[in-house]
C-alpha cells in the first residue's frame, strides 16, 4: 500500500468544521489556538458558530480551511505516533490546499502559513471589483470541446480560462462575467450536460487575479522555506516540485494559473499511490478521486469517528 494525502481547498467550510477534533483532541486544540494567535482572531468561534456568511468570505475561509486541515494532520500524527514521512508518501492540495499540504509536509511552519493563507485571501478578493469577474463549473464537455470554444470568444480583452480541471467531465472556467456567461451558452449549445454560475466572490484562478500574485510574491520572499519531509505536488505542473526554491514561484503561478487536479492525481497514480487520505473538513475531493481512479482507495479523516476506520490503513 502507498499512500498519499490530499487537503481541501475553499468551498468545503461548513459550519462545525473542526469542532469534534477540537474537542476531543489537544493536538487538534493547540493547532487552532495557534492559528488564533499569530492572526490575533477569534477564528474558533467563526468556525465552529458561524455566520456562515461571515465564514465563507474568502480572507477567513482560507485561514478556516487550513486551520481544519492541520488540526486533523496533526492529531493524526499524534494518536498513530507517527510523522508525516511514516504515514505517507507525498501529499498535495487543491488550491488552497497546497498551503495546507506544504504546511503538513513541514515546509511552512504553522503560524507563517496562516499568516500568508490570511493575506492571500484577502489580496484574491480585492484584486477586482466585485462582478466584475465570475466562475463556471462546465459539467459533461471534453477539455478541448472547452478550449475551442474559449478561443472562439469575440472579444478577446474579455478574460475566460480554464480555472481548475478537478475531474472528467467537470471543468471550472473563470474571468470577466460578460465572456463566462457567453461561454457557458456555447457549452449548452456544444452539448455540456450542465453549464451554470458560481456562487464565488471573486474569480480565481485566471488572469485577472494578477494583482494578488504580485502581493504573494512578495509575501512568500520574506518566509523560510524549509525542505519537505515527503514529495509534494504543485497544482500548475502536476509534478513533484523537486526544490524548495520552486515552491514560492509555484504558488505565485498557482493565483492566476491552472489547477490540474485531474493530470496530478494521475501522475501520483502512476508513481505507485494506490490509496489517497482527504485532511480535514468534507468529501469533495475524495468525490474527485473517485472519478479520476476508481481503481485506488479513497478515505477520510476529519473526525474522531474517522479515527478507528483509518488507523487500520497502518495497523
């Protein structure tokens, strides 16, 4: 068995997130306590209270979703008694998740990635005006089917990319709103099962988020940067990134670039990664996975209940 574990980006916060393992376990209870501190914000309640409109803004989702990804990681680590380099093989994080993944593989410490996923969600939602911009998930349409028509746009000062490949037949587009509403019309028309709007604040992943790499890119020149404890893989190149100096540009790249879930996963697949774990608060991922290779094993661990149905995996 090879394990891998992956960690959710935004989009999985929920109301509770985090509570059982905060509750139950100290190790989970120090992670938040430390994120709380270095953000000097009373994240717990958020999480664990709501409002869910107040939690779903994307500067405190970002902290909320690291937040419960490395209380999970780290109880984890704790009840098994083993570190991250015993427990899998390498790791890698949708979006967001990439801090959550270099952050469990030891690269970032705990507080330097809470401060940096804090300002990277806030630089995101003020990089444009708000509905000016605008995301797509174009459900049941081949990628080059969805590249032609992008190309096809009239007006091409009029943003629309490829966001995120997350799984076949689900692709998430992103730009300006006049260019996303005109393709997801040609989708309909090109035969897309479902072509529909986001409910998202900003859209991320395209060009127009220029503005918030520029500030991450300063942002990520001033942390230390420590060599992974297992192989981690970037979502712009869906390939191990091999040194640590590759890490900040890869992140830089990743605001207004490419999320290839769909070609990393297969890549892991192909390197010997049979069984994946999904870190922290839902199941979106592990839905991906699923798609992506049925033939691996695909687990959650998120809660004390998912405890005893993972341990087995090292048992």
């Amino acid at each position: 068995m090879s394990i891998a574990f992956v960690y959710p980006g935004q989009g999985s916060q929920v109301i509770g997130m985090g509570k059982d393992l905060y509750n139950n376990f100290s190790a989970a209870q120090n992670v938040l306590d430390e994120i709380c501190t270095s953000l000097r914000q009373d994240l717990k309640s958020l999480m664990f209270e709501g409002p869910i409109d107040e939690l779903t803004l994307t500067e405190n989702t970002q902290p909320a979703m690291l937040a419960a990804s490395m209380m999970a990681q780290r109880v984890l680590e704790a009840e098994l008694g083993k570190p991250i380099d015993i427990l899998c093989k390498a790791v890698a994080g949708h979006s967001l998740g990439e801090y959550s993944a270099l952050t469990a593989a030891r690269g970032f410490s705990l507080e330097d990635a809470a401060i940096l996923v804090k300002l990277r969600g806030n630089a995101m939602q003020k990089a444009i005006p708000v509905g000016t911009g605008a995301m797509a998930a174009i459900i049941g349409l081949e990628m080059l089917d969805l590249e032609d028509i992008l190309e096809q746009r009239p007006n091409k000062e009029k943003i629309a990319q490829v966001a995120n490949d997350n799984s076949p037949g689900q692709i998430v587009i992103s730009g300006h709103t006049e260019a996303i509403t005109w393709v997801i019309e040609k989708a309909k028309e090109k035969g897309a099962k479902r072509a529909l709007l986001l409910p998202v604040s900003a859209p991320f992943h395209c060009e127009l988020m220029q503005p918030a790499a520029y500030i991450m890119e300063q942002a990520l020149s001033s942390i230390e940067i420590n060599p992974c404890k297992v192989n981690i893989y970037a979502n712009v190149t869906a390939n191990i990134a091999e040194n640590v100096q590759d890490i900040p540009p890869l992140l830089v790249k990743q605001i207004t670039g490419r999320v290839r879930w769909v070609e990393l996963i297969k890549n892991m697949v192909s390197s010997g990664i049979d069984t994946f774990v999904e870190i922290g608060t839902g199941k979106v991922l592990s839905g991906l996975i699923k798609r992506i290779a049925p033939e691996t094993s695909v687990y959650n661990f998120g809660s004390k209940e998912d405890l005893e149905i993972v341990r087995k995996l090292w048992a």
